[in-house]
C-alpha cells in the first residue's frame, strides 16, 4: 500500500491527509498533533473515523492544513481522514456515514454587504 490521499474541508480551512502504513502517529503541519491542537475534545475528534472502523494505531497520518480556525481544521482533518478510510476499504463508508464523518458541512461565513454593519445588521436607524 502506497500513500493514499483525501482532501477536507470546512468553513475555511482546508486540509490535504496523507494515509499510509504505520503505527498511529498524526502528525499536522510538520508538528505532532498533541503540540499543534491543546484540547482533549479535539483529539478525540481526530481518533473517531478510526474508532469507528476499529483501524486504531494502523496508519500514520500526515496532514497539511491551511485556513480557517483551530476548529474548523480540526472538522476538515477528520473529514480528510475519513474519505482516505474510504478510499482503503470501501466497506468502511456505511459506518462512517453512520456517524456522519462522510459528510461535508456546507455551512460558510455569509458575507458583508455595502451599507450595513456586518452580513445582516445594520446600521443604526434614526428617523428624525
């Protein structure tokens, strides 16, 4: 098995996951993920594509990340990592979509329009 790729996105962040052979090692933007993300919350999410497949500490990851905040590259690491799952063993797919990893969340930041404040509110009314 070569190195198998997947892309994932969300909101703005976008991150290309390397899949290959290994021991369970993540590793994000040339740094450890425990040093590059803080919270337990998020390592969990990062391990839930492979707990659900039961493949726990088969395959190291290397992720390149750009864009977005901590959380959204977190969301877009595990759709990556999920869609390279996929890519392995096609029967993985039912049981990921199952827990709704498959799915890309095509929520976006609306965006700012002239005259108003932000994206919907506006600037303060005066009638006199």
């Amino acid at each position: 098995m070569d190195v198998i790729n997947a892309l994932g996105r969300r909101k703005a962040s976008i991150a290309r996951v390397y899949l290959q052979k290994g021991k369970g090692n993540i590793t994000i933007n040339h740094r450890d993920y425990k040093e590059y993300v803080d919270t337990a919350f998020m390592h969990h999410k990062l391990h839930q594509p492979f707990a659900t497949t039961e493949t726990e500490g088969q395959y190291d990851v290397t992720v390149n990340v750009t864009g977005g905040g901590i959380n959204g590259q977190v969301e877009a690491i595990r759709l990556g990592i999920s869609r390279a799952l996929v890519k392995i063993n096609a029967e993985y797919k039912s049981a990921l979509r199952a827990e709704g990893f498959m799915t890309r969340d095509p929520r976006m930041v609306e965006r700012k329009k002239p005259g108003q404040k932000k994206a919907r509110k506006r600037f303060q009314f005066s009638k006199r």
